[in-house]
C-alpha cells in the first residue's frame, strides 16, 4: 500500500464504479483513443465507454491487431497506446503484440477482462492466467483484486509503461471488480514506491566520454530507437551534436529517422542489411559512441569480430542493455535528452581545441566506400525490382507529410535501405521481434492519430496476408492507409536464406494460391490496384495517393531479387557480401553460423 | 573481462506483493542462468517487504546482467551483491534425519556433537538433527552422518558491520 492510499485528502468521496474509475484514469493520463475487441469479461467496460465521449474506441479485427495499433499510435506520437481486450482468448490473442512491445520499447497499457474474483483458477469460461502468461512479454502486470487499488494501479501503469526503458503493462480486471463500487485517485496522489528510473547522466562519465570523442581519429555515432523515444528533443540535440563535431553517424533499423537520412554525415543503416560504409566504419572506427541502441545480433554479426580495434562509449536508460553483448569502456546509464545534452554542452566548452582536419583521412576512407555504391541494383526490363518500386513510392512522398510502417521480410528491408526519413517517428517497424503482420494495423494506429498525414504500408503478399482481416477496420473508420504489396509469391527472405544456406531447396516459402488482392481489396469495401510493369508503377502510385479512403496496390515485383549488401549469420563486419557476384561464398558459411537466424 | 564462474550471493528487497517471487525466477529461468539456493521471506511487516537471498554463479559479465535485470522489475526496490559489496556472514539451516539401529545412530549422535548439530526428534529407529551453520558446514555434517532425508532452508545473509539495507525513502 502506498503513502498515498493512506492519505485521506487523497480520496474522492463521490463513488464511482470500477469501469468508471478506468475511464476517469484514462483520461487524465491524456488518452483520446484506445484499440479493442469486446467480450464477455470487459462489458461493464464497454458499457462505461458507450455512455462517455472523451475516449474514441476503435473496433479492430483482432487483439494482435489492437496491440500492433496502438504501438502505431504510441510511436508516432511519443504517447502511451491503450488496448482494451476480454479474458481468456482474448488476452492470450495479445502476447505476440505484447511480445513486440516489450522487444521495440513501446509504451503500451494493456487493459484484459478476467473473470470474477471467486471464480479466479476454477477453470471458468474464457478463463486464462493472463497476469502468468504475460509476465515475460510485459515490463511489468497486475492483477487488481481489490476495487480501491484501481486508481492507483492505473495511475502506475501508465508510469511504469512510458518512464525509463518504455514498454508495455497488462491490468488484468476481473469483471466483479469493474462493476464494484471504487474510490478515484488522482494521478498526482500516486507515487510508485519502488519504480524511479535514473533520468540524469553521470558528469564524470560524460566527461569521460567527451575526452574519448573529442581525441578520436576514426570516430562514429551508432545511434538507435532509444534516441527516438527520447523523443524530438533528443534527436534534434544528437543532430547539432553530431554536426558540430563533423563525424560520421549511423542508424539502427529502429533508429532510422534520429538523424536526417540525407544528409551527408549519415552513412544510413548498419547491420546484417546495412550499408557497406556504416558496417566498415563500424568494424574501422577507433571511438564507437552509441546512444539508445542495444548491440543486437543483428547489428553486430560475430561477436568477436565487432568492431575489434574501438573504445565504445555506451549510453542507454536500460541498465541491463550495458555489457551485455558487447563490453564498453565508458558506460552512461540516463535518458537521452539529459545524457546527449551533455555531451553537447561538454563538447562544446573544448570544440576550439578540436581540430576538424584529424578526421579528414577517416572520411577520405569512408568515401572511398561509399563509391561502392553498396544498395545498387540493377533495373534492366520492365519488370518492376522490388527496391524501384520503394524508390519510386519515396519519390512520390517525399514532400508530403508521410509516415511509412512495414511488415517482416525482404520488403522491410529494401524500405529500410532506399526509402529516406528526414524525421524521427515517421518510421515504424518490428525490429526486434520481427513481427509479419505488424505493419498493417500499425498503419491504421498511425492513421487514427494523424488524420491528415499520408500513411504508408509497405508490406510483402505472406506478411499482409497475417493480419488482412484488419481492412475491415480500415473501410469502418475511413482510414487511408496506402498499402503496398511487394509481391514475389514468396516468403522472400526465408526463400532468400534457403538459396543460400540449404541448397535452393524452398521448403514451404512459395506462396501457392494467393488471392487475387485487387478483389480482396474490393471485397473489403477498399480499393485494389496492380502494377506489373515499371511503366505502371507511377500511374498506379499517383493514383493510390489521389484515392480517397484504404487503397491496397499489388506491385508485383521480380521474384528471385534478393537483398544485398548482406552479413551473413555468424561473420562480421567486413565479411559483408555486396551482390549477387558474391554470392558463391555463401557456401563458406560455418556451421556456427548456420544455427544463428 | 574474467571468464571464469564465480558463486555470488545476491540480496534483493522487494515488496511483498503476489507474482515478486515469479518474476524473480522468471528472469533466472527465462535466460537459462543458474540458481544455486533462493529463500524469500517478509522481513518488515510495516512496509510490507520481503528479502530474498539468491546464489548464482556465472561470468563477472553474467551476474552484472542478473543484478541490472533484478534492478528493473518494478517492484524491486535494492539489490546488493554481498561477495562484491564487502564482508558478509552467510547462514544455512538444514534438518537432517538419520534411520539404524542403536549403534548407527550413537555414532550419528557423537559426529552431531562435536559438529555442534542439535537433536531435535528422536525415535527408537531414528534421529532427526538441526544443523546451522555454512553451507559448506552443513556439506560436511550431511556426508558424515550419511542420512536418509534431508531438508535445507538455503543461504541467508547479510552484511557485516554497520552497512545497512534499506529502501530508498517509501
């Protein structure tokens, strides 16, 4: 029990019910939308939303799809996403987007109905142990067992899901405790007892770390979605930072965005699909200053080959996420904002004493790399190349005020590679959990809070398929979202990696009988287009932008394109293979290097 | 960083609210590290806390994890490694029950005296003993005696001198 609960001044007198207590919380905790599916379990909740007109209630297709909305939502505003889901099926439908979450630090409150208190482990109808069952794919979850903890336990969620390391929070509300008589609490009479993150860098490491940065040769920023949760601040502080200091920077898949794309200091995406310059300055560099990035086996491919010869500064809220994978040498455990701001006011007490010309070779090498031109292709024929067709959809939007969200596979990954984010927020992937049908309803939260914008789904014909029942959603709210399919009649990369590592043999990856899209689209009540020849594609683009309301494109691309540059599973950074004339190498690979995803 | 495993004895205060203890096994399960002893048990009523001791063993690198990962549960509120964090006494209690004829248990009962263990049943055909001590006393008395059945609380401990363990404010 808190001080807080104690505190008699605390209480409103006027009673309420549980599910009006909900309500109440959610709304003071600024929340205008939340995503769900009714059931059994959660209608006095229903009932409560029905009679109030403060909270918008969007009706997904399913509780995965809720979750991955709502993670649309929080990402592309910086808040806190709300799903609201039954007992039983409909909690146990929430763990992959929980999951997702948890891996993607977003900041989601997940509200699932539970049977009444007394019949709590009888085995009861659309009974299931949710608090059990998402306590590993959750930052943290409660089961409320007593109406006057409600207020509270709300109140702390909301903390606990967007401070620190963001993530999300189930509230499992047994159904006698939403309709029983409960007392309200401000959000201001609760503090948690336990739960205070460290917000504030450490000035002798910050010291420490501009020392190391200010005296390096082949320095590079290696920055990640932990920058874009620290928000617009944050960004626009590594920005001047990074300027100021004329060093390179790169981007992890979640970090695409921290850093305007097209400027020339990027050297784009690193990892397993990232650039030839960002891998090598990787595996190069001297001084490694990475910022709200974990060292995923993604990013660093061999462990004991990363980056061999580097000092590496770490900052990251999480202190879990340091040494974890790779040691540092200067660790600094804080939120961005403070921690970037710091080290821009500490660099800039000592800039005159730095000299710009030390690392004129460093980027003399880099260009040197970049010439490679390491995301080439080549567009011969009419066929449409799948990395064209996103070429061509980030020629058309690059003026408007966009958002792009993906789905898993090849697709990911050539958006990742050629579609440039000038802006944090604007991009929205699975990236840790590499969820296939993450992209769709996620587009769809994106559109609910940002009525106006253009909303991009770039999708692949296996991932849209997993959460297609969504479109329903889509025509019931009259949102816009633009969908792309590039479709190869494939699960690309699993197809990609069975060519490479298990002999051409493509085990379940060709996607016999796939609908017609252009009429599912229509069945849906959607509009459906096709490309199938370049010439198409910028009608087709042009016409899907002009199209009021969902439009789902099928742009069928060249099937056996694979993505490029790649660091197979198991090598390092400069073991990156560039095209397809190195692709005989692949049999080299090592059976350590097999077992890695 | 050093390579070698190391036995690390772990206290973490925690509020005592239901689901701590499974978030605190979920972490060591959930990630395949070891847990060598665990007891939990409420040791300030007021504040409704509880206190468990944990022995693991693992790389320096490994236990840095399970301490910043202890650190982030939310209802966690300290986590003190007592190997690193200075001198500590370590306490294991464990009852011992040994069957025989007369003769068996007189020679149980002599290696019990000397080994400072305390009768605590006693039956025609058996001795039940309470044994305190370290775990490695405990190892010894139980190979001695050769018993039967044996039931051990696990590791307690706490630091010396006037180092405390408290929350931060609550």
């Amino acid at each position: 029990m808190t001080a807080a609960t104690l505190a008699p001044a605390a209480v409103d007198t006027q009673s309420m019910t549980g599910s009006q207590v909900v309500l109440r919380a959610l709304v003071e905790q600024g929340v205008d939308t939340i995503f769900g599916y009714p059931g059994g379990a959660v209608l006095p909740l229903y009932d409560a939303i029905f009679q109030q007109d403060k909270i918008r209630h969007v009706l997904v297709r399913h509780e995965q799809a809720a979750v991955h909305a709502a993670e649309g939502y929080a990402r592309s505003t910086g808040k806190v996403g709300v799903v609201l889901v039954t007992s039983g099926p409909g909690a146990t439908n929430t763990v992959t987007g929980l999951t997702d979450a948890l891996m993607d630090s977003v900041p989601i409150v997940c509200l699932t109905g539970q049977v009444p208190t007394h019949m709590i482990g009888n085995d009861a109808f659309q009974e299931a142990d949710t608090v059990g069952i998402t306590r590993p794919c959750t930052k943290h979850n409660y089961l409320v067992k007593r109406p006057e903890d409600l207020a509270r336990v709300m109140h702390e969620a909301f903390h606990v899901a967007r401070s620190g390391r963001p993530g999300p929070v189930v509230i499992d509300l047994p159904k006698n405790i939403q309709m029983g008589k409960a007392l309200y609490q401000g959000k201001d009479e609760v503090r948690h007892r336990s739960y205070h993150p460290r917000r504030e860098p450490d000035a002798e490491r910050i010291e420490q770390a501009i020392e190391m940065i200010a005296r390096a040769e082949r320095p590079v920023f290696y920055v990640g979605g932990g920058l874009v949760n620290a928000g617009h601040e944050a960004c626009a502080l590594l920005t001047e930072l990074v300027r100021e200091t004329g060093y390179p920077i790169t981007q992890t898949l979640m970090g695409l965005g921290a850093y305007p794309g097209s400027d020339p200091q990027s050297l784009g995406m690193l990892g397993m699909h990232g650039t030839l310059e960002a891998n090598l300055a990787m595996y190069h560099c001297d001084v490694m200053v990475c910022i709200g990035a974990r060292f995923d086996d993604r990013v660093t491919g061999r462990l004991d080959g990363f980056s061999p010869g580097s000092k590496k500064i770490h900052i990251d809220i999480d202190p879990s996420s340091i040494n974890k994978n790779i040691a540092v040498d200067v660790s600094v455990v804080a939120d961005a904002v403070e921690a970037v701001g710091a080290l821009l006011a500490a660099w800039r007490r000592r800039s005159n004493s730095v000299s710009r010309d030390k690392v004129a070779p460093w980027w003399a090498q880099i260009e040197e790399w970049r010439k490679k031109d390491s995301l080439r292709f080549r567009q011969d024929g009419a066929g449409i190349k799948p990395q064209t067709a996103i070429r061509r959809l980030y020629e058309a939007t690059r003026e408007s005020d966009v958002y792009v969200t993906t789905d898993v596979g090849q697709h990911q990954m050539w958006a990742a590679q050629h579609f440039t984010f000038e802006k944090p927020m604007r991009w929205l992937t699975s990236g840790g959990l590499g969820t296939m049908g993450y992209g769709f309803p996620a587009a769809l939260g994106v559109q609910m809070a940002h009525p106006e914008a253009t909303v991009l789904c770039i999708s692949g014909d296996a991932s849209w398929v997993m959460n297609m029942q969504e479109m329903s959603t889509a025509i019931q709210y009259r949102l816009p979202v633009k969908t792309f399919i590039l479709n190869n009649s494939y699960m690309g990369m699993v197809r990609q990696w069975q060519d490479f590592f298990h002999g051409q043999r493509h085990a379940s990856s060709y996607m016999e009988s796939l609908p017609d899209f252009v009429k599912l689209a229509e069945a849906f009540g959607a509009t459906g287009l096709r490309a199938t020849t370049v010439e198409e594609l910028d009608q087709v683009i042009a016409k899907a932008l002009a199209t009021e309301g969902p439009v789902l494109v099928d742009v069928v691309v060249d099937r056996e394109e694979n993505v490029y540059p790649m660091i197979p599973g198991g090598a390092a950074h400069n073991e990156i293979k560039l095209s397809p004339e190195d692709e005989g190498q692949h049999e080299a690979i090592s059976e350590e290097g097999m077992v890695l995803v | 960083m050093a390579e070698e495993e190391r036995r690390h004895t772990i206290v973490v205060l925690v509020d005592n609210e239901p689901g701590v203890l499974a978030r605190v096994i979920g972490l060591f399960s959930g990630r395949g590290y070891n847990i060598e002893s665990l007891t939990v048990a409420q040791v300030d009523k007021v504040r409704g806390q509880s206190r468990i001791n944990i022995v693991t063993t693992g790389t320096e690198l490994v236990i840095e994890q399970i301490k910043a990962l202890l650190g982030k549960l939310v209802p966690v509120h300290r986590v003190q490694d007592l190997t690193i964090e200075g001198p500590h006494v370590e306490r294991e209690l464990a009852l011992v029950k040994v069957l025989g004829d007369r003769e068996q248990l007189v020679r149980a009962l002599r290696i019990a005296d000397f080994m400072h263990a305390r009768l605590v049943d006693s039956s025609p055909e058996s001795f039940v003993f309470e044994m305190t001590g370290t775990s490695d006393e405990l190892d010894a008395f139980i190979s001695l005696v050769e018993p039967v059945e044996v039931s051990r609380a696990g590791v307690v401990a706490i630091g010396r001198g006037r180092t405390v363990l408290a929350s931060n404010g609550a």
